[in-house]
C-alpha cells in the first residue's frame, strides 16, 4: 500500500516568508546597532521621540513575537517534514536526524562566521528532541509546551526578581552586597548609558578577521551554553507549532472568522501587560535589571500568546485579504526562508560591519527599518522568480543535498 506524499500547502509556506520578514524586523537593530541597543533604546544617550516610538512598538508588537512565530512554524514543519519521509518510504528518524545535524553545523557556521544572532543552532538542538513528541494529542503537546515555557519563565523570572530586590535595597546587606558586581554586569550588558556601547561600535567597525577572532575566542562556547537557558522558550513554541499543524491551523483548513477571532483574543490578552511592562522599563530609566526582566523575563507568557495571534492574523489576511499574486510572492519567500534568513545575515554584516560599508552605530534607530524595507523588497523580488526556475533556495538545496549524502537535482523540469 503506497502512502500519500503531503502536498505543499501555500498558506504555510505564505506564513513562514511572512514570519523570516518579521525577524529581520528584529534583528535589524542588532545587525546596526551595539547589543546593548537591541533593547534598550537608551544605551547610548537619552532617547528622542523617534527612538522611544521604534521602541515601543517593536517591544509590544515584534520583538519575540516574531521569533515566536518562526518558531511555532519551525515545529509544523518538522512534523511535515518527518510526515513527507515516511509518506515517501524513507525512514522518518534518518531523514529528521540528518536534518538536524546539518541544521547545527549550518548554525555554527553562521554563529561563527557571519553573525552573533544565530538561531539555527538552537533550533537543530531543539530539532533533536522534537521527534520524540510526534506522535503526541494535541492536548499532550500543549501540556508538555506550558511545561517548558514554565520552566524558562521561572528560571529567568526568578533571577530578575532577587536582583530587582537588591537593586531596591530589600535583601540583607551581605547578600546585596555579593549580587552587586551580578548587577553592575547586567546594567554594562543592558542598562542605559551603557561604557560598553562605545566598546561595541569599535569592535564591529573593525576587520573580518578581528571579528571571527573574537567569536571563535571568547564567544566559543556561546551557542553550547545558550541552550541551557534558551531551549525553554523554544522548545515550547516548537512544541505549539505543532499542536497546530494537527489541528490544521497552520495549512490554512481553519473558516476565515474563527482565524479572526483567535487573533483578537490573543491580542486582547497580549497587548495590555506587554503595556504596562513597556511603562515599567520607561520608569525606571532603562535600568539594566528593569530591561532585563520585561525583554527576557516577565514578557515570555504574552510573547507565546501574541505569536500566536500574529499567526492568526497572518493566516486570515492570506485567506481573505492578499490577491493570489501577493501570496504567491509570499509562498517563494517561505519556501526559500532558510536561504532567505541566511542571506539577510551576509547582506546586514557586509552593509554594517568595518569590512563592508562600516554604518555600524550611525544610522539612527528608526532609520534601520528602512534597510530592513530594501531588504523585504529583495526577499520577495528575487524568491519567486528563482523558484520558477530551480526546486529549491541555494542554501536549501544544500541543506538537503547534505542531509540526503546525494547531490540533489537543482533544475526545474517542469511548472512549479
């Protein structure tokens, strides 16, 4: 008995090009500017208007929440993926695991050679233990998601709020006085007038060579250790993502209303704490441990919910909003998202950093979003027209050509 491939499904594919936009949205000020501006729009110097309304808006609506959905559509595809194999007759565990061993050294690659944001290597990892949970309910995966997300929430929770209390002066002086140095780090890392700022421009206006030094140097073991703290959150997403996929949220089978309806709730969930966290962090000056708690800590439940609600919102604008052009030129972009992410990292670094145009530090905040625009523009521009002439994106086919031990045919032979 011969088993179904999966087809593609345009939605998804016209969700995850959406969602690689939404990260490049994020990431734009971490490719321009200093780390300790990414979330903190007064790192450098008072903020003015401009920069406190970029802020604002992209804490409450993009930071995260994008991330959140790429992840949420990283854990539907893995489950396509591992689907498509055993629909094919391949096995289902070599085709997933091979993925994700190429997955990591794609991402330490990238963490090592192209830039410090790397998310490839996290989510391989994640990737590895995703399998186990396949064949879970919906139910169970979502259980087994708040389980992880819970786990991060308290682990970084708890830090904040032990510093945040001796940063008021409520813990003994002993124990104050042992977390200060903990404090002063995490005001150099993420507080405002940050020394560290100046540092940081000096750094990647510098050569290639001084940059891949300092990351295969002091930054090594970077990726490795990350996980541990960052697996929580992601894990969870994943997990959700493809809780969805069974419940064919993510393939577009939902009736238009009940998209819309999903997406105001998780927007009328979201959106006020991330308000008063956005209040909270403008009160307190854009004190390292204030920045901290609201971006890495107190956030992450209502990151979760309106990643979701974005996913929602996109799902219902393809259905019923975007002409088939539109979400065709969206569909090419996602199913090119890996060669898209990749090259966004190589054109940013070559734009920003000292051994290219070297506009690290100096275009103003707000102002980044215009590259990020031409970058967008490109994405879609390029993306369709390659697909109508090759199967796969450069980088998925190389990807896949790796992770099949065979060179795969590039060329189309027929209409795509």
């Amino acid at each position: 008995m011969t088993t179904a491939v999966p087809a593609r499904y345009e939605g998804l594919d016209a969700l995850r090009g959406i969602a690689v936009m939404g990260i490049l949205a994020m990431n734009i000020l971490a490719f321009g500017l200093p780390f300790q501006a990414y979330a903190n729009p007064a790192a450098a110097a008072p903020p003015g208007s401009a920069d406190l309304v970029g802020w604002f808006i992209s804490f409450v609506f993009i930071d995260a929440k994008m991330r959140g959905v790429f992840s949420i559509l990283f854990g539907a595809s893995t489950l396509l993926v591992i689907e498509s194999a055993a629909a094919a007759g391949r096995s289902a565990a070599g085709a997933h695991y091979s993925r994700m061993v190429w997955l990591a050294v794609f991402g330490l690659a990238h963490f090592y050679l192209i830039w410090f944001g790397d998310i490839l290597f996290l989510y391989a990892i994640c990737g590895l233990l995703l399998f186990f949970f396949r064949n879970l309910s919906v139910k169970a995966l979502i259980l087994w998601a708040i389980a992880f997300l819970a786990v991060g929430f308290l682990l970084f929770t708890s830090g904040w709020a032990t510093m945040a209390l001796a940063e008021a002066g409520r813990l003994p002086p002993e124990t104050t006085a042992a977390m200060r140095e903990g404090i002063d780090q995490m005001n150099r890392d993420m507080g405002a007038a940050s020394p560290a700022y100046a540092e940081e421009v000096a750094h990647y206006l510098g050569s290639y060579a001084s940059i891949v030094a300092d990351r295969t140097g002091e930054m090594l073991a970077f990726p490795f250790v990350s996980i541990g703290l960052f697996i929580w959150e992601t894990m969870g997403l994943m997990l959700i993502g493809m809780a969805l996929f069974k419940t064919h949220m993510l393939t577009g089978a939902w009736e238009s209303a009940r998209y819309r309806r999903w997406a105001v709730i998780c927007f009328a969930i979201a959106v006020p704490p991330l308000l008063l966290l956005a209040a909270y962090q403008y009160s307190a000056g854009f004190s390292g441990v204030a920045v901290f708690g609201s971006v890495i800590a107190l956030s992450v439940p209502f990151d979760v919910v309106m990643a979701i609600g974005w996913a929602a919102l996109m799902m219902w604008l393809i259905r019923t909003r975007f002409s088939p052009a539109i979400r065709a030129r969206l569909a090419a972009t996602g199913r090119m998202a890996f060669t898209n992410y990749l090259m966004t990292s190589i054109v940013m670094t070559t734009i920003f950093y000292g051994y290219g145009l070297a506009l690290f530090g100096s275009v103003p905040r707000v102002a980044l979003y215009l590259f990020c625009i031409g970058m967008w523009a490109a994405m879609l521009l390029w993306s369709k027209p390659w697909l109508e002439r090759f199967q796969y994106g450069p980088f998925e086919w190389l990807w896949r050509s790796l992770s099949r031990w065979q060179i795969q045919s590039m060329k189309r032979e027929g209409p795509g």
